[in-house]
C-alpha cells in the first residue's frame, strides 16, 4: 500500500490547547494537567484513506512568544498547518503566525465547551478564515467525540510517541 508523508503543524499562543488537540488525535486522550511546550514536541500518526497510508509528522509548537521566531522553521516542507485560538486576545494575534501561501492553513476555534472564555463570534472567525482561504472549525477536546463512522481510519497503530502522556513535555530542538 502506498505510504504518504505528510508535514502539519500547529501554531498559536500559549495554552490555546494545541497539544491537547494533537493528542486527541493520536492517542484520543485529554489530559487537563498537560504541560506548556517548551521548543515544539513532535509526534506521528499513520492513517489509512482508501489505498493510502497517510502518515502525519506532527510538528506542535510552543506558544511562548520567545518561541515565534522559530515558526518559519517549522514552516518549511509543511503540507498544512492548523492555528489556534480560543479568546480575542489569542484569536488578534493569529496573523502574527500566518506562513507561506503554499499550504493549507486550518483556524481552529478551540475550548468551545468553555462559553465565558469563547469572546469570539463564529460568523466573524469563519470570516476571517474565508478571507486568508482557510479552513475553520471550532474544536472542543476535553469530550471525546463518539465516532459515526462505520470504518474509522485505522489510526492508532504505526504512531510514536517521544513523550508519554505524563512526562512533562521536552523540548527536542
Ligand atoms: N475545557 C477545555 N480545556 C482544554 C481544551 N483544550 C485544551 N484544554 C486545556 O487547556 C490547557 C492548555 O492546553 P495545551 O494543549 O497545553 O495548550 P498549548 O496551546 O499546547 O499550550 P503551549 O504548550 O503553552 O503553547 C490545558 O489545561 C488543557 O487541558 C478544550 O477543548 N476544552
């Protein structure tokens, strides 16, 4: 079966939840103590699409803004990258982690579960989304999802992990 390496990255200030949606992901689980990403932390993620294997080489940042000046870095090779937000504050600053017009780019509206901390119109965020040709979606990942889907994607297998869910997370470059 053909394999396809895929870059993704995620980006946006800290505590938005960028860690917390990439092990939703690839491990389906939430951790309310996870700890803050100190450089980015880096995780993969096999799932099969029809007669594809796609593997996800996830790239998840620190949203410290000592860390922004790194994102060109991550950037680079990316097929897609997924920003995050949740409040005004976070979601004014998504321009400042904008990349190079050659990717798909992904807003994601993060925490909606939390309705005193959700400031951000959907209609507004979707109009912004529309206007930079992205993606958007509003995520919550402290509940799982129940999967409809009769043939889920066989994720699960085929990821690694350089960190396990209780170690603090390490900075690897
Ligand atoms: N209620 C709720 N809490 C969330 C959600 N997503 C993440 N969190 C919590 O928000 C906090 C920050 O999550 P992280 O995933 O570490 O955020 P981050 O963007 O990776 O943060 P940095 O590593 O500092 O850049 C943690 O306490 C998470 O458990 C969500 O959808 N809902």
């Amino acid at each position: 079966m053909a394999l396809r390496e895929l870059k993704v990255c995620l980006f946006g200030d800290r505590g938005v939840g960028k860690s917390s949606i990439v092990w939703r992901f690839v491990e389906d689980s939430f951790d309310p103590n996870i700890n803050p990403t100190i450089g980015a932390s880096f995780m993969t993620k096999t799932v099969q699409y029809q007669n594809e294997l796609h593997k996800f080489l996830i790239w998840d940042t620190a949203g410290q803004e000592r860390f922004r000046a790194l994102a060109p870095m991550y950037y680079r090779g990316s097929a897609a990258a997924i920003i995050v937000y949740i409040t005004k504050e976070t979601f004014s600053t998504l321009k400042n982690w904008h990349g190079p017009p050659n990717i798909v780019v992904a807003i994601a509206g993060n925490k909606c579960d939390l309705i005193d901390v959700r400031e951000v119109m959907e209609r507004d965020a979707k109009d912004y989304a529309d206007s930079i040709h992205s993606i958007f979606v509003e995520t919550k990942i402290s509940r799982r999802i129940p999967s409809t889907d009769a043939n889920p994607p066989s994720g699960g297998k085929g990821f690694k992990l350089r960190r396990q869910p209780s170690e603090p997370k390490r900075s690897c470059c």
